[in-house]
C-alpha cells in the first residue's frame, strides 16, 4: 500500500476513491426473476431456492419455537455477553422516542402523534455463522418504538447457529423464518402461505439482499440501499498509527469489497501507518479477504497539506463510520457533517458501536449519509399532524385560505370554507 496526497488526485482517480459501487446493478436481472418466482409460488419457491442457494432442505419455514428455546443451550458468558448488548441498544434507543404534542398557533392548536408500524421485517444474517449483534441491532429499536409484530428472516442451514438464534429469542422477534438471500426478502414483502407480509423491511445483508430491497421498494418500505462496509479515520500527528491501521484493518475485513481509509496530515504518520497494517494484516484469521478490501481504489491511507483539506476529504466521502484521532477531536468533528456514525478518540473504535456501546451498527453506505442516517426508533414510526380550529379561529384564516384556494382555481375549496360562516 502506498501513500496518496489527497491534492494531487486527478479527477478521474478522485471519482475512482469516493465512488462506491452497492454492486447491485449486474444482478438485478436474476433477482427480479426470484423476486417474482416467490411472489408467485410462495412457500415453495423459498423451499426450491434455499436447495438451489444454501443447499439446505428445509423443513419448517418457522423456527420461531427453536429461538424460543436456543437461549437455553447457549454458553453463559455467551448469553451473558448478548443480554448485556440488549440492554445498552434499549437503553440508548429509549433516549429516542418521540412523544406527541400539541400547541396553539395564533388560536389555532395544532400538533404531532408518533405511531409505530404495525408489522416490521428484518434481514439478520446467519445460517451457520453468528450474527447476534445484528440481531440486537434491528430487533431490540423495533421493539422500543412500540412495533407490535417483528418478523425475523435469516439464512437456513443444515445446523442453524443456536447463537444467532438465542439472540433472536432475548431480544423478542414474534416470528422467526429460516430462509435467506433475495427470496427471503421476496418472502417478507409479498407474504407466502408461511410468512406474512410486512410494512418495512430493514437490516443488513450481501448484495442479493441489497438488490432485493431495491427491487420490491415502492410494494414495501425500507430502511436503506446497503453496500459494503467502509471507514474513513482522520488523524493528526498525535494519532498512534497502530490504533489506526487497527481500524482500517477491522473493517476490512468483513468483505473483500469493503473501503478502509485514512486521512492524516503527517507524512510520518501515513508511512507508519502503512507500515502497522502491513505487520498486523498477516495475523489476521482473514488476511486474504484484508488484503483485496485494502487494495480496492476506494481504500488506502491518504496525505492532505491541512486539516482543512483532510476534513474537506471526509465530508466528501461521507462514509460509514467516521473516526476521529487528533489533537482537537471536537474542533475536526465540526468540520465534518456526513458520517452514518462517528467514534471520537483514540479510545472508540468502530467494534464498539459494533456490538455494546449502545448506538446502531445498520448505517448508510455510498456516499448515503450525506442525506440520511442509520437505523434508529424513528425508522420504525410513522407521524401525522393534527388540527383543531374553532369558528373563531377559522375566521382568523378565512381570508388567506380563500384567496390561495381561489388563486389555484380550486373554487370547492374555499367554498368549504365560506359555507361555514353562511
């Protein structure tokens, strides 16, 4: 890995560092054709699919009950482990529920209700690897924000991972579905003889679950267009380089298409950085996967002549997660607005909003958060707005409503309001 200054990027290599592709483009074809086979065949084509994908016969779509039971079978420190993350997500998601209000405005009282969705969908990846956290992640906002019904899909496997499903289990998935990829969201938007149709579907997944939400949004809501992982560190000379190749190098490697970067204004720092990575990476149980995330041209670690540029850098990223390691970490925060999440300090690394601190790891990717953030309780309640006017304080905007209802050639409209004081 070389050292890149940020200031003598061409356009066309500028473009190739912060454009980062979802990858759901190619396969939108095959996944419309899956889509549409489980709209039209329901429990079977799940079934057909699970055999053709994760060559697994499944027998019972509905697991529901072994969730129910896994908790049981789990390692204590385990459980222990799981249930302590519950607690931290509920806890710093309560801080998160809106409560209605109402208050007068020149006479007339007007206000906001906050509604849970009815009936919410969630991806938890799985099948034989453990995902707990995500579980934790997209269950437990669901459950704070008052959804009554949380339907759970994860990847079938010839032994499901009792931790995936333990998880499931303690954080109060009502239903839970053994059946992964497109067709599982297929499933969760459309409904089959098993699996029920939902309102949204939210949680992370490969590219075939990304182009699926794509695909069946506009019949269903959703949370986000996930892509693969990615982290931006921005560091000073008084960052400690292993710290911060520590983070390029965990995000790596989840996904040999995930961006790890760094941004530092010290040229001793970026070459000790380099440096670090290239000692820690070969430790590492997943180097290979490591090395391709770090040799994408959206990864790399990057040399700006000021903070001002390096900041500048960041926001135009506008990354997953955000870290921040300099002499001033609040003062280099305030530069930056587009982050799906940020970790402040030396002491903060991304695993921690990963799995216990509290905050939600379903962020946006790709440039994304430059117009929205990760999943929270707000992306499981609905609002309205409510009216209540007198005739006093009807009459009190009887003349403006008229006269725009009739500038708009609308003449029902202000007749609605005339008729009232006739």
């Amino acid at each position: 890995m070389e050292v890149r200054s940020v200031g003598t990027l061409d356009p066309s290599e500028r473009q190739s560092v912060l454009n980062r592709d979802t990858g759901i483009d190619e396969i939108r074809p095959d996944v419309r054709e899956i889509v549409e086979t489980v709209r039209t065949d329901g429990d079977d084509a799940l079934r057909e699919f699970s055999r053709r994908f994760d060559g697994v016969e499944v027998e019972s779509l509905d697991i529901t009950a072994a969730a129910e039971r896994a908790a049981d079978s789990i390692d204590a420190a385990v459980r222990e482990a799981i249930e302590a993350a519950i607690d931290n997500v509920r806890t710093f998601h309560e801080r998160q529920v809106r409560t209605d209000w109402t208050d007068s405005f020149g006479g007339v009282t007007l206000g906001r209700q906050f509604r849970p969705i009815e009936r919410v969908g969630a991806y938890v990846p799985g099948g034989s690897a453990a995902y707990p956290s995500t579980a934790v992640m997209t269950v437990v906002p669901a459950k704070v924000a008052g959804v009554e019904e949380v339907a759970v899909v994860t990847p079938p496997a010839d032994e499901l991972n009792p931790v995936t499903l333990a998880a499931l289990g303690l954080t109060g998935a009502d239903e839970v579905y053994s059946v992964g990829g497109a067709q599982a969201i297929a499933g969760l938007a459309y409904g089959t003889e098993t699996v029920p149709a939902v309102e949204k579907i939210v949680g992370p997944g490969n590219r075939w679950v990304a182009a699926a939400k794509a695909e069946v949004r506009g019949d269903v809501a959703i949370d986000m267009i996930a892509g693969p992982t990615e982290v931006l560190v921005v560091a000073d000379e008084t960052a400690n380089p292993r710290f911060v190749a520590a983070e390029l190098v965990g995000q790596a490697e989840h996904d040999p298409h995930s961006s790890a970067v760094a941004v530092t204004t010290d040229r001793s720092l970026a070459r000790a950085i380099v440096e670090e990575i290239e000692r820690q990476v070969p430790n590492r149980d997943r180097a290979e996967i490591i090395r391709d995330a770090l040799a994408n041209d959206s990864s790399g670690v990057f040399l700006a002549d000021s903070m001002d540029e390096a900041t500048a850098f960041a926001e135009e990223y506008a990354v997953e997660h955000l870290v921040v390691m300099t002499d001033d970490d609040e003062a280099t925060l305030e530069r930056i607005d587009s982050a799906g999440s940020v970790f402040v300090g030396e002491y903060s690394p991304v695993a921690a909003g990963d799995y216990a601190s509290g905050t939600n790891h379903v962020l946006p990717t790709s440039t994304s958060a430059t117009t929205s953030g990760g999943l929270s309780v707000d992306s499981f309640v609905r609002s309205r707005t409510v009216q209540h006017l007198d005739r006093e304080s009807l009459d009190s905007i009887a003349d403006t409503i008229v006269t725009l209802a009739e500038l708009e050639g609308l003449e029902a409209h202000a007749e609605s309001v005339r008729t009232r004081f006739e």
